[in-house]
C-alpha cells in the first residue's frame, strides 16, 4: 500500500516539480519603518499562480528627545499572487489573509495603541528581473478586517483611554523588495 500511495504521489508531482520554483526575498521599504525585520518566501504552483508566506517583526524601542518611540510588530501573512506573463516576471496582482500584532505611539504624538489585527489584503506590482536568478518587486498593497486594542494616553504612563475593537482599512505594504528565485 506504501508504495502505490508513493507511486501516486510521484505521478502527481512529476508534472509540477519540474516546473516549481521558489523565492526567497526582503522588503527594504520595511527597513525604513524603524527596522522592521522581514522575509518572504513564495513558491510558483503554476505558470501564473504563486503561493506565499511573510513575516515581519520589529521589537525596537526608539527614543527622541528622552520620550520613547515604538513601531514593534510581529505580523504574518499567506497569500497568493497572479501574474499574467509568467511567474516572477512583469506585473503581479496579489491576495492574502493576514495577522498583527502590534504597539505603536509616541511617533506623532503622545497616544499609544496596541493590539492585534486579522484581514484581507489585495496588492499590486511589477516584478524587474535584474539577473537570471535575483528580482526587484516594486508594489503597493491595502489590508482591512477586525482589531482589538488598547489606546494608552502616553508609551510609558499606562493610563488606559479606551478599549474596544473596530474595522479597519490601512494601507499595508509598500513594496521595494529583492528577491532571490532558486
């Protein structure tokens, strides 16, 4: 029985492993949002669907002036991106469910807010390839959905405004990325 499911399994995959290929990649826009480390992985199911997965995390606490700045998150994300020509290759429209957890505050003003976010996503961009195996994506992207949080008057005095949970719409990713396609 182990070997006809292997067998299966093996027609299954001949035909689509010849032509997968993965990428890994990092956004430099996040970098510039106070350090948000980040990384993307994707793989192509078809000559004109990847399928993907992001992380980004930032546990930086900044100061200015002795008054702290924070933009910490841990966000994930899954989605799939269409591109008309071909995988990897010139415009991509995409779309991914996705997941933060966040604290900001301190950046505009003294108000704080923290909590967790969950929703869609759509997105769109152009993908340059500048090497057989390295790309330059360029995009932008919008999320909404549900968050709770907890809005604080100042980052470190804990004095609770309000709490509560809403619908949200935000922009959500501003796309300078390279990527290397194995």
């Amino acid at each position: 029985m182990k070997k006809i499911i292997v067998f299966l399994l093996g027609i299954l995959l001949a035909g689509t492993l010849h032509a997968q290929r993965f990428s890994l990649g990092t956004n430099l826009a996040d970098y510039a949002d106070f350090g948000t480390l980040n990384i993307s992985g994707t793989v192509s199911v078809s000559k004109q669907w990847s399928l993907g997965a992001d992380v980004k995390y930032n546990p930086y606490l900044f100061s200015r002036g002795g008054a702290p700045l924070s933009a910490r998150q841990r966000l994930f994300s899954l989605g799939s991106r269409f591109w008309p020509w071909h995988v990897y290759s010139g415009w991509w429209l995409g779309a991914k469910m996705q997941y933060q957890e966040y604290n900001r505050g301190g950046i505009r003003s003294e108000r704080t807010e923290e909590g967790d976010r969950f929703g869609a996503g759509l997105s769109g961009g152009y993908s340059y390839m500048l090497l057989p195996n390295l790309n330059l994506d360029v995009g932008i992207g919008f999320w909404g959905g549900w968050g709770r949080y907890t809005a604080y008057s100042c980052p470190v005095c804990g004095l609770t405004l309000e709490q509560g949970s809403k619908m949200f719409f935000l922009p959500n990713d501003i796309i300078f990325a390279f990527s290397y396609v194995f």
